[in-house]
C-alpha cells in the first residue's frame, strides 16, 4: 500500500495559479467573442490628432450620453489631480482649442 501525501497548501496554490490564469485571459483578450489571447505588445503606442472644436463637442454629446463614461471620466481626474470640473475653479479660465497642448513626453 502507497501513501499519497495530501496538502492544503497545493490545493489553494492550483486555486490560486487557476484564478490568476483566468485574470491575465481576461486582460489579454482582444474580443470577447474570438478566444485569441496574447499579449498587447509592450511597445504600442496611441498618437491622437490635437483636439479640435468638433472632437471636442463629440466627447461632451458622448459624457452627456453616457453617465458611465461621464462617472470614469470623474474618477480619472480625480486619480490625476485635476482641478474638479464641477467647481467654479475650472469655469473661470477661458478655454481655447488652440491652447490645448499635451505635455511633452506623453
């Protein structure tokens, strides 16, 4: 007769190597309707074009349209220490397209 020697500790380590398996497919996915997982490669990059009047006015008819992006929109200027938009502080200063520069190194 053979002993198997049994442990908790690789019960939850399998658990644990399962959970964080199923984490990093959801955060590889590309879609959630084609099982293609892979990395984002390390070096993409996004270039957006400068803000103009018109992308300006579709992103506030989108917050408008939409109250979760409106909400994570909050949240990631709150997490950037932006100035609350909802105060009077950000109203005052007199907005212009032509003086939306992103900072260097972005």
């Amino acid at each position: 007769m053979f002993w198997v020697h049994f442990s908790l500790s690789n019960v939850k380590e399998t658990e644990s190597e399962l959970l964080f398996k199923r984490f990093k497919d959801k955060l590889e996915s590309w879609s959630a309707g084609v099982n293609f997982y892979e990395a984002v490669p390390h070096n993409l990059r996004y270039q957006y074009p400068p803000p103009t009047s018109e992308t300006l006015a579709n992103i506030s008819r989108a917050l408008t349209l939409y109250p979760k992006l409106y909400t994570q929109v909050l949240h990631l200027m709150n997490k950037m220490n932006l100035p609350c938009p909802i105060s009077d502080e950000v109203s005052q200063a007199p907005i212009s397209v032509n003086h939306l520069i992103a900072p260097s190194g972005l």
